[in-house]
C-alpha cells in the first residue's frame, strides 16, 4: 500500500518533468543568454566606436576573443548578482534574500553556472541555479519596486553606454564625414547650373512619357480591383467561420503579408526579368501590390461593418444575396472608392519609381538621362513628376473628402 | 389554436457555452401584446432571435400557425421571416442609405432577387412605402439619409420597414432603451397601434413600467427561464424582487 502511493506520487512528479525544464529555460537559461547577448553587443559596439574614433578603422573586438568572453560573463556575473538585468526584467524577477556583500559575491563567481539549472529541474521545482542553491539568494517575482535613479544602477549605466555606442558605432559603419559635404561642393556645380536650364524642347516628349506612367497606374489599379473585391471577402475574419473558412482566411492573409512585404520595385525587378523590361513589366509589379494591398484594405473594412443591418434585412426574409446588396455594400462602398483612388494615387507614383528599375515609362527615362548625366533634360522630366504628384495628391484628396 | 407555441425552448452558445435559454415553453394567441421582461443578460434577445430563427435554437419547437418553424428549411424560413416584422434596439438601419431605401427592404422577400439587386421595386412597394411612412409620421424625410435622423425618428423608420413586410407577427427587442422617455412613450404608441390593427407583438423592455402599461401578458425571464408569465397586475413587490434581485428599486417612466 505505502509503495504504491510512493510509486504513484514518483509518476506523478515523473509527468511533471518536461513542464519544470520548460520553465527553467524560460526563467533562469533564457534571460541570462539574453544577458550575455546584450553584453557581448555592447562589447561589439563599445569597441567599434573605440577603435573608429581613436584610430580611424573599425574593429569590433580589438582584444583576442577570449578576452571578450571573459569581461562579457564577468560583467554578466556582477551584474545579475547587484542588479536587476535585462533578461531578469523581461521575466520579471528580482533577487531577494540575504543581501550582503558575500552573499551577492558568491552568487556572482557561481553565476556562470547557471545552465546547470536544467539539471537540477527534475529534482527540484523552483530549478534553482548553483548560486542561488549555495548563496542562498533566490530569483523571485517582483514585489516591491524599488525606485533608484538610474545613475544608481549599473543596468542604467550599461543602457546608456549600449546607446552612446549603438550611435558611435552608426557613425562608423556609415563613415558619416559632414566635411565631404563643404570639399565636394563644387563638383556638384555643373549639376545645380543644370537644373536651372531645363531642356523645355522636351516637354512633348515628358507629356507622352507622363502620360504612359499614369496609364501604367490606371491598368494595375483597374484590373487589380476586381480581384482584390473578391479575395477581400474570403479575407474578411467575420465572413470566414468554420474550419475551412479559417483555413483560407489565414492562406489568404498570409500570401498577402508575404507580398506586400516584398517592395514594389523588387517585383519591378522580378518581372523585368520575367517578361522583359518596358512598361508591361511595371505594371506586373503594381498589379501584384495592389492586389494585396487592396486586399487587406478592403477586407478590414468588411471585418468593420456594423453586423445591426446585417441582421435586421435578414429578419425580413432576404436572400444572402438581397443581404449582400442591401445590408454589407452600402456599408462597404464609400471606402472601397476612397481605398482604390488612394491606392491609384500610390500607383502613379509607384510608377516612376518601378519605372526606373526597368518598368518603362517616365521613370525609366528619366534614370538614363541622370546615369548619362543628362541634367537638363533630367529636370525637364523631374519638373513634370512634381506637377504631376502635386495635382494628384489635390485630386485624391478632395475626391476621398466627398466619399467620407 | 395559438398563433405561436414555443416548446421546450433551449439555446446553448457554443462559445463560451452559455446556456441563454432553458425549457422555455409559452404560447401566444394571435392579436395579443405581449412583453418580456428580465434583467439584462437573461436571454430576451435570444428568445425573440430563436422565434425567427436568426438564432438557431438548441432543442426545442417552435410552431407559428401551427406549422414547425424549427424543421423548415432555410429557404421556407426565409419565407415565413417575411411575415415577421422585427424592431431592434439598435435601430439596425443602414446608415448610409435614405429613409426610402431603408423602409424598401422591407419588401426584398416578396420580390425576384434579379430586379431587387439591380436595385428596382414595383410601383406597388414604392406606394406601399410611402403609406409606411406617413403612418410613423416620416413622410417628409423620405429623401433623407438615415444617420441625419433622430433617435426616435430612426426607430420610426424600423417600424416602417416592419409595416413594409405586412407582418402578422412584429418582434421588438427593447424598441426603446435607447431613447428617452418622452420620445419611447411616442415610439410604444406606434408599436401599440400595430397591435390593434391585428398584429400580435412580442415586445422585451427594460422598464416594468413601460411593460404596464402596453402589455396584456408579461413573461419574466431570469437566467434564460421563465420566473413569472401572468398579467401586469399580477406582478407584486415580492414577485418584482424575485425577478430583478432583491436590490432593484421600481423606477417610473413617464
Ligand atoms: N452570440 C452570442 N454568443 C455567445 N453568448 C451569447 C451570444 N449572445 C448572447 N449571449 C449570452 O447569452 C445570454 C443571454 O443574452 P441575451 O439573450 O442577449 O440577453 P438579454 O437580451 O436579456 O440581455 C447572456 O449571458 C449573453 O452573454
Ligand atoms: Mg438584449
């Protein structure tokens, strides 16, 4: 009898096992490789800023590596021994017990030890880490906050040393020289002489290029509304129930945050490979983008719909059809106009752009006149562009006001 | 025969499994007022909802005429809704639509999917439309958006747009609670009129003196069961408190 309920309590405790590692990886191994990252960073960045400024090359460790192990995890070590760090933070921990110098510095020549938590999980349900076993310190949840300034604290001062660095750092990956800025100037001479002398013979030509951008734009836009109408109703969450409609839903969402994450001017690329460069492949590229920018747009505001009229034309014996036409487009209508003038609006100007990457239109002229430093006839087409964005934007706006 | 027969009426939300109505069986006979009373949150709004099967009822019948509602096909439902009107506490208009749109859908179950989606009415439903309106007093705001209108005058239009389907049964949930008192005496009394011109009206309140003074019959629920189903006199201090808690004081609206 008394085995039995040993055994039973042994399997109990057993089951118990992958739960209490789960929780020492989130608690104590995670926060303190989450430590020992930020830590190294800092060294990384400290290091640039140093050698960058001091010396005018960049390094990210000017001593041998093991130098860096040793000062990450020695600082690591004293860190989470005297402060709250980052990692601890995160997981909302504090260190609390007997908190004198000797306790807290042998939780600090202990702390490198502190995978052995995965070990000692099984056996023990708080997985306490050799420091905190033989220190008697304990990693609990915060009760009280303590205020301290955060001069006071060393997490304040290694976050304000992480920022000093990150921009120093920037500084030299970037090699930001605001001295090139005065010396090169005159070189740029020619170029601002340029610009006030545009070639106005061209203007013919820039109207027609002009006009192919934006037919360029109206394409996409136009042939890209119908399907996004449709696919926005089968990436409406209040449309789709049901496990199969769940399933598309999500399919649908996730195929359109993937393209929309890839840039315009990269599908711009992908197409001029595809089917060769010219205006047809811009055009591709919008398309693709406003269909699932469109898609997403349009179907939020399905998921927006106020479900009243919805139920209120169904109780009086309507089709889903009649329901559909009576109840959900009169409330999704004005929107859907205002999304596909604001979304023609971004094509136009997307147009140019695309356009210069092999897209055709004003925007691929345009790039050949500045490769070729053709600067008069390059304004001449820049001109135009501005007008044309300007007027645009004027349009967009009033025309969107009206439909709110 | 009555005009409704609820049996044994139970609704059990999948989400959250919340047993909104439970053995709820009561029958209405045509030309009747009855109101539902109940805290909010003991299944008024479900139970009108399962009458026209905008919710589908757990288990249970529901017979109106004698036919079972409960055992129809969406397609027959769809045709017996048509002779149920509703009035919503919302309003539930589209916003965005006239008056006359609005009152119009009332008629969609009578007319071919075809010429209603190209957005056309017999001259009949426009006539009939125009009739609604005068009667709730809205003639003149035909032309109006509905979001230009009133509280009270929204829910006018509701009832309109249930006049439209000439309903033989109107059900009202909480067709006042949003509006203030003077303006919900005004709105009851269109729905009061309805009812004597032969239209038997299921009506939840919020307020048992507003359920007084236009109900015949009052059916109390309390946690989706019927508590009380009896004549408004009959409703006694010790029998409001079991209703409404021993906290509730009776407030008046006038
Ligand atoms: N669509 C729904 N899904 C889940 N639970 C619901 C839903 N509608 C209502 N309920 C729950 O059912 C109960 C009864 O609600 P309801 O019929 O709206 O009561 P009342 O109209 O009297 O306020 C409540 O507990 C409510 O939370
Ligand atoms: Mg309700």
């Amino acid at each position: 009898m008394r085995t039995f309920f040993a055994e039973a309590a042994l399997l109990e405790s057993l089951r118990e096992i992958p739960a209490r590692v789960g929780w020492a990886l989130r608690i104590k191994i995670l926060p303190a490789l989450l430590d020992l990252t930020f830590l190294a960073y800092v060294w990384a960045a400290t290091n640039a800023t140093y050698s960058y400024f001091r010396f005018g090359f960049l390094s990210f460790s000017l001593l041998p590596w093991w130098w860096m192990v040793i000062v990450v995890v020695a600082v690591g070590a004293m860190w989470s021994a005297w402060d709250q760090t980052l990692g601890m933070k995160v997981v909302n921990r504090e260190l609390s017990g007997e908190t004198d110098f000797a306790s807290r510095f042998l939780y600090a020549v202990l702390w490198p030890f502190f995978p052995l938590a995965l070990l000692t999980a099984p056996f023990d349900p708080k997985a306490r880490t050799p420091g905190e076993l033989l220190a008697e310190l304990t990693l609990t949840e915060v009760r009280l906050i303590t205020y301290r300034p955060w001069y006071r604290t060393l997490t304040g001062w290694l976050a304000l040393i992480a920022i000093l660095s990150t921009l120093g750092a920037a500084v030299g990956v970037t090699k930001v020289e605001p001295g090139r800025l005065v010396t090169g100037f005159e070189k740029t001479i020619k170029f601002w002489r340029a610009i006030f002398s545009p070639r106005w013979d061209l203007l013919g030509l820039g109207l027609k290029l002009l006009g192919e951008t934006v037919f360029m734009a109206i394409m996409a836009t136009a042939f890209a509304v119908p399907i996004a109408v449709l696919l926005s109703f089968l990436a409406a969450r209040n449309l789709m129930r049901g496990p199969l409609g769940r399933l598309i839903y999500v399919i649908l969402r996730m195929i359109g945050s993937f393209t929309r994450s890839v840039d315009a001017v990269i599908w711009a690329i992908i197409f001029a490979v595809w089917v060769g460069t010219g205006s047809f492949a811009g055009v591709l590229a919008l398309f693709v983008h406003s269909i699932v920018d469109l898609m997403k747009l349009y179907a939020e505001q399905i998921e927006a719909i106020d479900p009243g009229p919805v139920e209120a034309i169904t109780a009086t014996g309507a089709n889903h059809l009649q329901v559909l036409r009576y109840a959900v487009i009169p409330q999704i209508i004005n929107p859907f106009l205002s999304f596909t003038l604001y979304r023609w609006d971004i094509n136009v100007r997307m147009a140019t752009v695309v356009g210069m990457v092999g897209g055709g239109g004003i925007g691929f002229r345009l790039i050949q006149y500045l490769r070729s430093w053709a600067f008069p006839e390059a304004t001449v087409l820049t001109i135009l562009i501005i007008l044309m964005v300007w007027a645009l934007d004027w349009l967009s706006a009033r025309l969107r006001a009206k439909l709110a | 025969m009555p005009h409704l027969v609820v049996e044994n009426l139970t609704k059990v939300y999948e989400r959250g499994k919340i047993r909104a109505l439970f053995n709820v069986s009561f029958s209405v006979e045509k030309g009747e007022f009855l109101v539902l009373i109940g805290l909010s949150g003991s299944g008024k709004s479900t139970l009108l909802r399962c009458i026209n099967r905008l919710v589908e009822p757990t288990s249970g019948r529901i017979f109106l005429n004698g036919v079972e509602l409960t055992k129809l096909s969406p397609r027959a439902m769809r045709k017996v809704r048509r002779k149920i009107g509703m009035v919503f506490q919302q309003f539930n208009l589209v916003k965005r639509a006239t008056v006359l749109q609005n009152v119009l859908a009332g008629r969609l179950g009578y007319n071919s999917t075809l010429s209603t989606l190209l957005g056309r009415f017999p001259k009949e439903d426009l006539r009939r439309a125009q009739e609604c309106l005068e009667r709730v007093g809205l003639l003149d705001k035909m032309y109006v958006r509905a979001d230009q209108l009133s509280g009270g005058q929204q829910q006018r239009v509701g009832i309109a747009r249930a006049l439209m389907q000439e309903p033989e049964l109107l059900l009202a949930d909480e067709p006042v609670s949003a509006l203030d008192p003077a303006t919900s005496h005004s709105v009851m009394q269109y729905i009061e009129q309805i009812n004597k011109d032969g239209v038997t009206v299921i009506a939840s309140l919020h307020f048992l003196s507003l359920a007084r003074r236009y109900g015949q019959r009052i059916i109390a629920l309390k946690a989706g069961e019927i508590v009380f189903d009896g004549l408004p006199e009959a409703i006694d201090d010790r029998k409001f408190k079991e209703i409404y808690g021993e906290e509730a004081e009776e407030v008046e609206v006038r």
